[in-house]
C-alpha cells in the first residue's frame, strides 16, 4: 500500500484504503480490525495522505507528510514514547525533535495528535509505506 491509497474523512477518525472510484463517489474501507466500508462522496472532505503537507518556516513553506512519516519511523520506529493524549506540549517538541522548522503558529496541537495517530495506525497497518521510495512526477 501507498500513502496515495490511504485517505482521511474530515469528522471521521482513523484513516481508509482507497479500494475504488465509484459513480456515486469512493470506495473506501477502514484501515483497523473493523474493516468497515463506506462511499465518501462531493460532501465528504477527503484528503490523500500523499497530498498533505506541514507547514514549515523554510522557504519551501511545507514538507510532504510523507517525509515527515519516514523521518519519525528513522528516528523512532515503533515507539514514539508519547500518544495522541499527551500533554500538548510534549507533543509539541516531539514534532520539533523531528521538523525543527515546522511553523508553531500554523502547526496546532491537534494537528500533531492526528499526525501520531495517523503514525500508529501505519505502522501496524501498513508498514510498507515507510520503507517505499518516494515516486518522482
């Protein structure tokens, strides 16, 4: 699986495999035990976890989640050593020990905790994602 496989629902937790297009909108099933199908359709914000960034102070502006993944699975692979509950500000410099440039005024705290959960869920349930070279366009 890649990261253009797995989709996020705004107001949905957790994340989808991208099973297929439909006439009515995308067939998507959850990445966890229940492995629940649903068709995201025009009214459902969904986002591609290849299409979504962090805001940085760089001159770029943002880096790819993708690199941002891969640098935490380097860095700390299975233990992050804190959870999407943590305090925000152990979340906060989690981040930092591994974006130092990630912009604290447009990065919110509840962006990190999705980036944590996002993370556990990859690692147990597509773990290839980490190890995949990046596709040039």
């Amino acid at each position: 699986m890649e990261l253009n496989e797995i989709a996020s629902i705004s107001g949905k937790g957790g994340l989808f495999k991208v099973l297929k297009p439909g006439k009515s909108g995308v067939l998507l099933e959850s990445l966890d035990a229940t492995k629940t199908r649903l068709v995201a359709n025009a009214t459902h914000r969904l986002s591609l976890l290849s299409e979504i960034s962090i805001y940085t102070t760089t001159k770029e502006g943002t880096v790819p989640l993708e690199d941002v993944l891969k640098k935490i699975h380097q860095e700390y692979k299975n233990d992050l050593g804190i959870n999407a509950d943590s305090d925000g500000s152990e979340l906060r410099a989690f981040l930092k020990s591994v974006l130092p440039e990630f912009d604290e005024n447009r990065v919110y705290v509840s962006d990190i905790k999705k980036l944590v959960k996002w993370y556990g869920i990859l690692v147990e349930q597509a773990p290839e994602v980490f190890t995949q070279q990046k596709k040039e366009d």
